[in-house]
C-alpha cells in the first residue's frame, strides 16, 4: 500500500495561505479539530507548499500574528511512498502530519490517522498484540488541578495527554491536548506589571512575577478558562487489555476519534498505547 491510497488529496484540504493572519488557522484548528493546517503561497497563479502551522506552535506563540513567521518546516513524501517507509520515517522523526509534496507543489496530506486507519481496515499489519507496543511510564494528573496548571503540565511533559485521577486515586477520565484548544482564548489587553504578583499562600501559585514600577505594556495572551481538569476532561474512559491486537486498537481509536487508549490488566492501568506506538505494526 502506498502513499497515495491513504492520503487525503489537495482539493480536499483545509489550507491557509501567506500573507496572512493567525485567526484564521486558529479557527480552522478550533471547529475542525485539526492538529496542523498547511500553509500556501501563490505567486503569478501557481500555489508553492510552504510548511505547517501547529496548534502547539501558536499556543506556544501567542504574540505573533503573521502565519509566514508560524510556519513550522518539516518532513515530506511523495505519493508512491510506500505506507511501511511512511510509517518508519513518522516514528523516526514524531511526525503525525506529512504533505505530500513534488517540486513545491503539495498534492495531499497523510496522517497518522490515514494510517491507523488503514491498520483497522486491515490494510496494513496489525496482528501483533497491543501489549508490545504499549508504553509503560504514564502522564497522570491530579482531578482538581487548575485548567491553567495543567496546560503546562502537558506542555513540560512533552505529551498530548494526561491521566486524571480522583481522590481515592482511582482513574476519573483523561485530559488531552485537543480539549484545551477547544476551550483557549486569545485575549487582547494591558497587563499592569507594577502589582501583579501572585500571594504567597496561593497553593496553586506557579510563580512570582515581580513588581518593576507602574509600566503597562499591550498584550495578546493565550488564557484558559476557570475552573478544574475534571471540569473539562472526558470520563468516559476507552481501554485495551493484554490480549487485544493492535488491529483492534487502531479500531477503538477511530471509532472514539481518540489517540491514546489506556492499556489496564485486571483494572490496573499498566500503561498507555499512543497511535504514534501503533506505527511500529505496519
């Protein structure tokens, strides 16, 4: 199976184009739930591929509004690529959005979702157990952590998701990176840095910021709204076990439209397969 049979093709995509501004990917990566979006340029009617914008990347960038200055560079592949070279080099370099791309022209992205869909349609290798491909070390996360706290829980952690636990430590639900973008605001304004430090008995305090006199300064931030992980997490918890395959992983992930599941052995969590994991079977 190559490329081409997997890809979504270019008059099928969601692009945005150059110059222009942030608002626009945002939106696109908002209300359609992408994790990227391409980024074009057209110069005397014909279109050259310039990259990717990430929602990551403008989290991560939250004053600047120029897409040409957000444009993430990254792996490509051409259409006859075989989907077990794909998967190798996506694995190699944590890659989950490849466009396809022949002199500058983008012709169609394939995701890791095009492939583990095609491990669920039996298309590609899956009849490993998903025991060997599962990751041991688990992301947890406290249920009444602040939303704020935990959005840089998971940006430190280097991870798209975390764990929730309750107070009698049992498994609550699970926080991932696609619902704080759901719920992040851009908010424009003038932050007073003369009084603004957090109290020290604020149990949550992250840090101090220190008072340097009555300067104001305009600001475009990234907020989060108030309230507590288990506010915002989803409950409803989909599991593997030791004896299922990763053909019926790769399944439960695209019928929940999920990307981690946890992996539990007589209702112990013993640890977490990502779809990034599930690359390894084809």
């Amino acid at each position: 199976m190559d490329v081409t049979d997997a890809m979504t093709p270019r008059d099928e995509l969601v692009t945005v184009s150059i110059p222009g501004s942030r608002d626009v990917a945002l939106e696109h990566l908002r209300s359609r739930e992408f994790s990227s979006v391409a980024v074009l340029k057209t110069e005397d009617g014909t279109e050259t591929f310039r990259g990717l914008i990430s929602r990551e990347t403008l989290i991560e960038n939250p004053n600047e509004d120029q897409l040409a200055l957000l444009v993430e560079e990254g792996p490509t592949t051409t259409a006859d690529t075989s989907l077990t070279a794909l998967s190798a080099m996506m694995a190699d370099t944590g890659t989950r959005r490849v466009p396809v791309v022949s002199d500058g022209e983008l012709h169609g992205i394939i995701t890791i979702t095009d492939v583990i869909d095609a491990i669920a349609d039996g298309q590609a290798d899956g009849d490993q157990s998903v025991e060997g491909f599962a990751t041991q070390t688990v992301n947890a996360i406290y249920a009444e952590t602040p939303l704020s706290v935990a959005e840089r829980e998971l940006r430190f952690a280097d991870l798209p998701y975390a764990i929730v636990i309750d107070d009698e430590t049992e498994i609550a639900g699970i926080l991932t990176d696609a619902d704080l973008i759901a719920v992040a605001e851009i908010v424009e304004g003038e932050d007073d840095t003369g009084g603004a430090m957090a109290g020290d008995d604020d149990e949550w305090m992250w840090e101090g910021i220190k008072t340097v006199g009555n300067r104001y300064y305009p600001t475009r931030n990234v907020e989060f709204p108030d309230g507590t992980v288990s506010d915002y997490m989803s409950d409803e918890l989909v599991t593997v076990s030791r004896t299922q395959t990763a053909q019926e992983t790769a399944q439960l992930m695209m019928r929940h439209d999920i990307e981690q599941i946890p992996l539990v052995s007589g209702g112990e969590l013993i640890g977490i397969v990502q779809d990034m994991n599930l690359l390894e079977a084809v």
